[in-house]
C-alpha cells in the first residue's frame, strides 16, 4: 500500500506497519494487490504529543511489535467495534489514543538535553496551568 500525500514523500508500507497521516491534508491510500487493513482517524490535537515528534511520525511506518501489537488488537477486536455505551466507546478510544501516542513517542528521535526541558515544562504549563 502507497499513502500519497501532499508535499510530502510517498510512504510505502508492507503487511504489519502502521503509518500516521494528518488527515488536514489531502492524501490518497493507493493498494496494490490485496490488502486488509484498518482506517482511524483522530484528530490531531487529540494526540498529546510534542508537534516535533508527531510532524516526524508523519513521515514514517511503525512496525506493529510492541505497542503496535497491542493497538492492532484493540482497534480489530469485536469489542471495540460492539461497544454499547457512548461511556465506554470514549474510554476504549482514549485508550487507543494513548497506544498511538506511546508507539509514536517511543520511536521518537530523542531530544537534546535542553529542548528536552523546554518541552517538559511546556507540557507541564498546558497540562497544569492551562486555562479549563
């Protein structure tokens, strides 16, 4: 499968990747042969992640081992797609969320000791002293 999108590099992805695209910018799922695979979209501010290292992931295939692993499950198991209350369905999609957001994070390319910090406090002020 070929995720075309646009101004960036076409990506490439085999059986057992995953690939994040940000879905306010056109793209194009191009398949070749047979596939089966899954579509979810989320929104961009839903993912808590530093924008560097969500703009980096853009660009890239997450193999599914690890944390991957466990998102696939989630997101192809019945229960997710059966779940009966709005309640539920919310937590099991935060949880899928986070998933996303830690096999992103993990892969991530590391920061250098001072942005490092700069990026934690950031966090720390939106999660903390952010207005509600």
């Amino acid at each position: 499968m070929v995720l075309t999108r646009d101004g960036e590099p076409d990506l490439r992805l085999q059986p057992g990747e995953i690939a994040i695209c940000d879905t306010a910018i056109p793209y194009e799922l191009h398949f070749y042969g047979q596939w089966d695979c899954t579509v979810v979209t989320v929104s961009r501010e839903e993912v808590t992640l530093p924008s560097r290292t969500l703009n980096n992931a853009f660009r890239k295939c997450f193999p599914i081992p690890d944390v991957g692993s466990v998102l696939t499950q989630l997101i192809e198991s019945p229960i997710f797609n059966k779940v009966l209350s709005r309640e539920s369905s919310e937590f099991l999609g935060h949880t899928a969320v986070d998933l996303l957001a830690g096999l992103v994070y993990e892969k991530a390319t590391p920061y250098v000791p001072d942005e490092a910090l700069r990026v934690a406090v950031h966090g720390y002020i939106r999660e903390n002293l952010g207005s509600s």
